[in-house]
C-alpha cells in the first residue's frame, strides 16, 4: 500500500510543493483547505502530473468542523505517514491590533496545528512511525515590528513543535518543524520547490526537532 501525506493549508504556494515533492516520491497526497473552488483546480494540476491526489475543504479555526474533516481523512484514507499543517495568516499587523485580532491569528496559526496534533497522533499513526511536521518561521526568534501577531505565534507554534516531538516519541510518532528564514517566493532560494526539500529531508532523517530553511 502506497504512503500517504495530508497536506493542511494547501495553496499554490509552499503547500502544493511539499505535496509535489512528496508525491513524486511515491506518496498519494491529501490536500485540505478552506476553498472547494480552489481544491478544484489543485487536484487538476496533481493528476497532470500523475499524483493520486484527494481534497477536502475545512476552516481549521472552526474547531468542530475541522474535527469532522479530519474524521473523513481518516475514514477515507486510514492513518497517514505524514501530516503536514502549512497554515498561517503571515499578513502585516492590523491597525491598530486588538485582541480579537490577536486572538484570529492564534486561532489559524496555532490552535489549528494544536488540533491537527491532537487528532493525527493515534495509536496507527504510530504504528507506522508516522510524522507531523508545522511550517514554523523566522520572528519565532526574531521579531519585527508590524508582525506581532505572527511572532507571537510562529514562538508558540515552535514551543508547540519542542513538546510534542519529546510527548510523543515514546509512542512512535515523530514532530518537527521546519523555521522558514525568509518571504517564500522572493527569490530562487526561497522558491518553494526548493523549501519543500527541507521537509522531505526533515521527515527522512528525523535527527532533530527542527530545521532552519536560511
């Protein structure tokens, strides 16, 4: 049976190529996000490459929903060998920033793959030795003005990614995180091609919690 990798905050971005990557290695690929419309085209584009590819829509804030989501991956696909949660709102700060802006972002960025942890981390997935690995980012250690919200998160979403990589070795199941220093896109080096190598290497090598992408 082929392995499978559940890519969540799929987009034409850095989402799609980590599934590209794994999927050309062999891997059928799972894409959830928000828009059906745009999973639509996504799963066009997967299988003119050749890549068995299935979708699902889901708002990872509505935590109830998304519980649901992940209950139909699960009954449709089994347990994964690798779960990716690629979301985050990586816009600048609204003006002015208030709580409940704050407490959007956290509820994207970081309950979102709090929940994804909590979900994936079944006995079968680590059964399989399976993993699950958080697109984590610079201002996790660098801040920037502008950027609270998301430097906040992308800390907490590392702190998230430390914890869970002890908690749950013991059960099989491997966490990391891969920390992009720098705008996805802007450049050759951070095209996301060539970041989405950082994950396949993390995932086979699994000798640290964490790679830095600089």
């Amino acid at each position: 049976m082929a392995q499978s990798i559940v890519v969540i905050g799929a987009g034409p971005g850095l989402g799609n190529a980590v599934a590209r990557k794994f999927g050309r290695e062999a891997y059928e690929v799972a894409l959830v996000s928000r828009s059906q419309e745009k999973l639509n085209g996504y799963k066009k584009e997967f299988e003119e490459l050749g890549i068995p590819v299935s979708t699902y829509a889901a708002d990872v804030t509505d935590v109830p929903s998304f519980d649901k989501v992940i209950d139909q991956i699960q009954s449709d696909l089994g347990d994964p060998d690798v779960v990716v949660y690629n979301v985050g709102i990586t816009s600048v700060d609204e003006k002015p920033l208030t709580a409940e802006d704050v407490a959007r972002h956290f509820a994207a960025d970081v309950i979102g793959a709090y929940e994804t942890i909590q979900k994936f981390a079944t006995d079968g997935l680590g059964a399989k030795n399976g993993s699950i690995i958080l697109t984590g980012g610079m201002l996790a250690e660098s801040p920037y003005p502008g950027y609270v919200a998301l430097g906040m998160d992308k800390a907490a979403l590392r702190n998230l990614a430390l914890e869970k990589h002890q908690e749950l070795a013991d059960k099989g199941i491997y966490v990391g995180t891969v920390m992009v220093c720098g705008t996805i896109g802007s450049n050759d080096h951070f095209d996301p091609d060539n970041i989405a190598e950082s994950f396949w290497k993390l995932n086979q090598d699994r000798d640290t919690f964490e790679v830095k992408y600089e």
